[in-house]
C-alpha cells in the first residue's frame, strides 16, 4: 500500500491533522465556498443534524409516555425549544465565523460523547468514530478562522523599508494579488490623508487587508 493510500485511508483518525493546500483553499476561497464546501458551513450542518437527532431521541426516549395528543406536542415542543436554541444558536455562530463558537462545539461533542460511553460502554467504538468524524470539521472550521484572523505576513523589507505591496500612483489602479485571500487588489485612497494604498477587492467575502494599514511591522525610520 503506498503512503498515499495510507493517508488517505486513515487521515480521519487523525482529526488535529490538517492538510495545508485544504487550509489554503479554505482560507483563499472562504467567501467563495458554498456551505456544503466551506469548513464552517459544514460544521454548522453538522450541529443541526445532531440537534435533530437529539430532538427525536429525547421525545422517543421520554418517560413518562404522554397520554394525550396535547401532552405530546407540548414536550415535542419543549424539546425542539431546548434543542433548538443550543444547537442552531451555536450553528449559527460558527457560520458566522466566530472561534469561540467553533470550540464550544469541540468540548461540548467531547463532553457528550464522553458521556455516551460511560452510559453506554458497548457502544464505545461506534461514539468514538462519530466523535472523530466531527472534530475533525470542527477543528478544520476553527484553523481557517484562525489562519484568516493571524497578523499579516511581513510586509516590509527591513533592509530596504520597501512595501512589497507597491505604491498606487492613481485610484483605482489594480495591484498584486491579496496575501490574505488571493483575491485582485486595487488601489483605494486613505481617508484623511489621501495617501493610495492597495486594499482587497473581497470585502463581501470577508477579506479585511487594507495595504499598509494593516501591516504588523513598520517601517524603519531613515537615518
């Protein structure tokens, strides 16, 4: 077997491994991916789905049976309600790109799936693979919104104290490629100063890069 079949095989059990070109594409093409490609949009489905099944095995499990077509819509309700709120709030977040959403999903499915297999030990190989599974988009969800929320890349030389950006010479003129998203760039005029600089085109997709106001490090002064 040869160490691509390998990988392919078995990268599931590793879920914390994350291919870099994966990463890559997540991040360049993130206001691109539709939700069923996007790391995000499918850790969001993923709580859905589980909150839809946590729905229907808490009304078949619940005892006391309701007797009456009333009492049985009223805890169908009850538990679309709690469900619902945890599950779809928490999706919704994660879809919108916030981290802290991303790893409430990981320790909650650990927590739950921990839980599962202290109740229900016979059923531990199948709860650790459906734990796997998930924690696998969920981390993939949380390195992409962290990736796009790191400080850019150096972009000045310091030998020379040149911004490998470019300088704009006139609005709207279009520049190198976004270093953050890969999208075009185009020169935009700063307010208050007018001064050009070359910001990303991908705004609706999410890309903040604004040339040089959104360096980490700044230029050395000349002496």
């Amino acid at each position: 077997m040869t160490e691509r079949s390998k990988k392919v095989r078995y990268h599931w059990l590793l879920w914390w491994k994350i291919e870099p070109e994966e990463l890559e594409r997540q991040v360049r093409a993130y206001g691109a991916l539709g939700i069923l490609r996007s790391a995000r949009g499918q850790s969001a489905l993923l709580l859905i789905l589980s909150g839809g099944v946590s729905i229907i095995l808490f009304y078949v499990s619940a005892e006391p049976r309701p007797e009456s077509f009333v009492d049985a819509m009223i805890l169908l309700g009850l538990a679309v309600l709690g469900y619902g709120i945890m599950f779809g709030g928490l999706a919704a977040f994660i879809y919108r790109g916030h981290s802290w959403a991303m790893i409430c999903a990981m320790m909650f499915w650990t927590l739950d799936k921990t839980y599962q297999i202290c109740v229900r030990p016979r059923y531990a190989v199948g709860s650790v693979i459906w734990w796997t599974a998930f924690m696998q988009v969920f981390y993939m969800a949380y390195r992409v919104e962290k990736e796009r929320r790191a400080p850019p890349a150096q972009m000045y030389d310091l030998n020379t104290a040149k911004n490998p950006m470019g300088t704009p010479e006139s609005h709207g003129e279009a520049g190198p490629p976004c270093p953050e998203c890969g999208s075009p760039t185009a020169a935009r005029a700063q307010q208050g100063t007018g001064k050009l600089y070359f910001g990303c085109t991908n705004f609706k997709g999410g890309c903040r890069f604004n040339g040089c106001r959104d360096v980490g490090i700044q230029p050395q002064s000349q002496k």
